[in-house]
DNA sequence: ATCGTTGCGACGGAACCTGACGCATCCGTG
DNA sequence: CACGGATGCGTCAGGTTCCGTCGCAACGAT
C-alpha cells in the first residue's frame, strides 16, 4: 500500500479552515497518528498539496499557518451521489428560516458541494430547470430566524462542550444596553429557530435562560464551570415554559372535517394512530399523544373543524378557550383603545 | 506534485456507495478526468485501497464491482470541524421527524460522521455528557413522517430530473389495493413532513398530486416525458391547496399577550415587524406578511392571546372561526353520536 | 467452440520520494 | 547586542517503489 498516499490525505485533513497551523503542530499530529516523516518532508507535502488543492499559507509571522480558503470546495470520500445531493438542497430550502443562521452557516460547504454535484451530474438541460420542479412549503407559519454571530455560536457551545465558564454581553429583552455577565452554561435548547442557553448566574443559583441571538459577545473562560447539585437539562426543560412540558400521555378522540383530518391520514400523530371516516365529511382519529401546551395550540388552529371528544378535561380546555377568544372579538370595537404614539415602548 | 495522490484520491472517490462499478469503468472515468494511467495501475490501486480503506470488491460476476460497504466511515477533506459537527448532531434530532425518512436516510452518513468526530475531539469526561446538554424542541406539533421507500424516493427523483416518465403503483387514500399507473412527473413539493409529486397521468390533462408514501413501487422509463402546456409548479402550488396560496400581502396588526408574544420578539413575522409594549401585558405587534391559510391557523392557536386588529376582514374571519368553533362545543354531548363499531372504514 | 474481456503474476527500468545536511532568517532572552 | 533555538528551504545521493508491458488463465457471450 503506497504510505505516501494515506500520510498526504491525512496532512490534507489535517488542515483546519478556520485558524491556522503550523507545519510542525502538523507533523506533531501525523506522528500521532503512526505516520513517520521527517520535518522536512511534511513540509514537502504541505507545498504541493497547496499548489495543487489550494491550501493557503500564511508567511507573515514565522511559524507558517496553514489553512483552507473559506469557499474552498470540498471532497468527500466517498464522494457525494446526486440522490444526497437532492436531499441536501431540499434541506436548504427547508432549513432557510428554519433553522438559526449560526448552524446552517457550518452547513454552507455541503450545501455548496451538493449544488455542485446536481450542476454537474446531468450535463443537458433538464438539470438547469429542476430547481423549478421542487418547493418547500414550511409545515407552520414561517418566522423569520433571528440572526445569532458566528463567533457568539462558537464561543458559546465551546464553553459549554468543555464546561467551562463564559462572559456574554447581553442585552436583555427591553433594554437599551448591554451588560457584561459571567455566567455558567449549563444547557443549549433550539425551540424553533431560536436558539436558548441555559446558564447560572454567579450569585444566583436559579438557572434561567438566556437568547443566544441577544448576545453581542461571548468569551469562554479558563475557570470550570460549575453545575448546581441535582440539575438535568431533562428535567428543567420538562418543567419549563417551553409549551412541551409535562410528560403526561392521553388518548386523544377527536373528529376532523376531513379537508383536515387528510393531512393526518398522511402524517401519524403517532405510532398507535387509528383512523375512521365517520361519513364523507368527517374523520376520526384517535391516538396516545404527550398533554402538552403544543398539542393545545395545535387542535384550536383548526377551529371548527376538529372537534375533541376525549379526554373530557382537554375537551372542556378547548372549549373555553374558543369561547374566551371569541369573547375578545365581542366587543364590538374593532379598534382597540390603544396608545397613538407608536414611537414609545418600541422593544425590537 | 505527487501524481500518485492525486490519481488514488480520484479512484476513491469513484467507487460508488450503493451501485457497484467494474475497474474498467473507473479507469475510464479516470481518463476522462486526463489522469492517465493502465488499466493494470487502476487494479493494483484499487486493491491496494481497498485493504487499507474498506472498499469491497464483488468478485462473483467476472466484470469485478467495487463499492463502499454501507457503513463506512466517511473521509472528507477539509476534515469537519466540531461546530459543524455539533450543527449536524442538532440537525439530527431536528430533522428527527419532520423531514421524510427517505431524506434523512441519505444524511445519515453525515450525522454518523459528525457523532464519530464528537466523540473523538474532547476524549476526556466533559464529552461524554454532551448529549444530555442539548435539546430541539420541535416549532410546532410533531407529526410522524410517513415512511417513503429508498427505492421509491429514488426511482421518482431520477425520472423527475431526467424528465422521464414514470410506471407507479399506488395505493389511493380509501382503497385497499394499489394500481398501477404510467405518469409524467412534473414536480416535487415537500409540505411538512410529506413529499407528494406532482405530476399528469396519460390521459387526464390536469395534474393530479400523489403521495410519495403511498408508492409502493416506482420505476423510471425511457420515454420523455411531457409538460402541459403553460404548466408552472411555481402557479401550480401558490393557486393549489397547501394553504400557502395566495401572494396577497397584508399588514397584520394584532396585540399578543406578553406571555405569548414574547415569542415574536425573538423570531420576528417579517423583516418589517414593528413591535410596542402597551403595558406589563400587552404587546402589539405590525408586520407585513402573507395572507395565507397558515397564518390562520396560527392565529387561531393562540386563541385569546392574540387579538387581530387589522386588517378587518382578517379579524371578521378569526372572531367567525373562533364563534363556530366555540358553537361545536355548545351541544352538551360531550360523547359524538359516532357508529359504534370500530372497525368499519378505518382508513390508515 | 471461439473470441473478446477481464484479472493477475512477474519483471526490468525509471521516476521520484526520502532523510540528511547546511545555511539563512527570525524571535525571544539573557 | 549576542546567542541559541526554532523554522524554512535548497541540494544531493541513495534506494524504495511504482509503472507499463507481457503472458497466461478464467469466464461469458455469440
């Protein structure tokens, strides 16, 4: 087996894309790894690769930093197929919006290296017009993903890998400025597409949470971080505001108009789902589903058109939150007695 | 610059994952890429990489085929980095879900990678718990997706992109068995959790939608296929009924409950919301946005938490819905006269 | 049965890769 | 300011190993 051939893939992957290093920090590591080379010839290695695959060298400072450009295309082996190719393109488009910019961000390389496969996998035309053969249709009401730095991201999850303490900028919801916090982070919850930290304050041993995107900076320290006794993520979540809480099962009995109930003949609410068409116009459906403020939301989204009929205490929930919503709208004023000056109390 | 590397680096890169490709095939590929070499060079690399990287060599027929073994760790140059690799393990249990098995399948290598590389960068304790310190909590209620058959989701991409026709069985909602159809597949529209193809049968001019996971076959054929006239998937989905048509933009002005609009401060409607604090309570908030069905639905959820200002046709349509729904409820029975016995007309 | 294709062992020659050495440069330190 | 250590790089000779060619065997298709 040709020793060259696997010493120059390991130098090549051995150069990061972000900061630089060092051609002996890269030796150091080859020789970690079991593959002997002079000092000498890793730097042999590292000239070539560079002219031929576009490793860049930074010959400012002494010791030479070795890097990656940013848009730098990437190889796989194996090699991207076009049906990944596909899939990551369609999460593209779903994810856009979806997902926080700070993640799909480290996904860019391989959204770009799929492009490229479908760019070049049917050279003749119909290639050119797929793109107007898929959409994406957002399963909910598309918000827009607040924009979180990439440095906050990095700093913060870093600290958090390796437990260490952080200080953040924040600015809190309302407020004008940002203070300096130093805090121990102790959890990372993605609701939707934003992106919560959980973390202790140093004198307050109540845990709380904090919006990532609300952080202007975020520096790990060197002091470990310290986790207060007893605390899980599990369950802090669980009991959370988070609208998921509560582990509770329930056998949910429901009725659907069936322009709506269809949607559920196609996606299960779970595994255990049944479903019955009553006449033509009405679906039931019955299912074992966690009691959760979600669910709530999700039934009354449909108003009329689905009509709960167990658990009893869920259908009476229900009930009087669509006669408390509709009571809002009886009073007749269309417009509400609202304070004209817009420009005050403005918070985002 | 070492000939070698890169000659063995495309061999490896050539050796598909699912097919297998006999050597001459690969040195033709090899060729073509203007890296010469003789066909007895093309074996012997390959037989050496396959002892020292894993590939398989199916020595059964005579034309030898070589491919990668299922669960093959995957090589990528550059080398993922641990945010990356964090971004792709929360995409994981992100996707978990809401995206089609029959994409996530086709990721699972990455996620696969991005879990070898967690595992690896930190070898000391703090790692290990890293699971426990990350939770995605799903935006909406989480439906099962509906499970797509590998081959299937191949079979259509492949004859949508090389605009071929496509022999189908299918199972129509509500029937026992499935039939087999010849379509001409015109797009592909990912809603949710469940991919449908749009596409036109023989001899029906209008396009129909079929749900990908009620395929239980599909095979692509040599014959073109045919777009009707004026078709466009664009027109198609925004006139269909995925509750997203209509491209009416409306100025929504609503006030939430602090409790439930403190969501929007974080992820906003549109790049234009404006949002005001009435008092401890209140918050109101204006943005431009679609007018969809969607939109509806998602107002409804908050049920009394939200009161829709304007525009007044909207807020006339919420009070209506929240009326109706709200009369569902009004008759006493909280038990539906449904047909006793269960196991008529179950459906899915 | 035969021809074409494919796989593989062997071999000689040449390509090129490697380690070693020496020198220049740069930085930090005493 | 001098010195030592670290780093980068030009050069060179030796030898490892890699390549194309040839020949033969096995298999399948026509």
């Amino acid at each position: 087996m040709d020793k060259n051939f696997e010493r120059l893939l390991a130098t090549l992957s051995m150069v990061p894309t972000h900061a630089a290093r060092s051609t002996s920090e890269i030796h150091r590591r080859l020789e970690a790894r079991g593959l002997r080379a002079s000092p000498r010839t890793v730097q042999r290695d590292l000239e070539a690769l560079a002219s031929h695959y576009g490793i860049e060298c930074d010959t400012r400072a002494k010791p030479y930093g070795w890097r990656w450009p940013k848009d730098r295309k990437r190889v796989s082996v194996p090699d991207m197929e076009w049906p990944e190719a596909l899939s990551f393109r369609l999460l593209e488009d779903y994810l856009s919006g979806l997902l926080p910019a700070s993640i799909s961000d480290h996904l860019q390389p391989y959204f770009r290296q799929a492009r490229d496969k479908l760019g070049t996998h049917f050279d003749s035309a119909p290639i050119k017009r797929w793109p107007e053969k898929v959409r994406v249709l957002s399963p909910s009401q598309p918000l827009l993903a607040p924009k979180v730095r990439r440095s906050v991201h990095e700093a913060v999850t870093e600290a958090l890998l390796s437990e260490r303490q952080l200080e953040i900028d924040y600015t809190a919801v309302g407020q004008e400025a940002s203070r300096t916090h130093r805090i121990h982070p102790l959890g990372l919850v993605l609701e939707g597409n934003v992106l919560y930290v959980v973390a202790s304050f140093y004198d307050y041993a109540e845990p709380r949470l904090l919006a990532m995107h609300r952080m202007s900076r975020a520096a790990p320290l060197s002091e470990p971080c310290e986790t207060p006794d007893g605390f899980s993520l599990q369950r802090y979540v669980d009991e959370g505001g988070f609208g998921c809480g509560g582990t509770e099962l329930i056998e949910l009995d429901a009725t659907w108009h069936h322009s709506c109930g269809i949607h559920l003949l196609q996606a299960h609410l779970s595994a255990s789902q049944q479903a019955e068409e009553i006449d033509a116009e009405t679906v039931r459906i019955r299912a074992t589903v966690r009691r959760t403020e979600r669910l709530t939301w999700w039934l009354m989204g449909f108003g009329a058109n689905v009509e709960v009929h167990g658990p009893a205490e869920l259908r009476r929930d229900i009930a009087k939150w669509h006669r408390e919503a509709a009571a809002v709208y009886g009073k007749r004023p269309s417009t509400p007695a609202l304070a004209p000056d817009a420009s005050t109390g403005v918070v985002s």
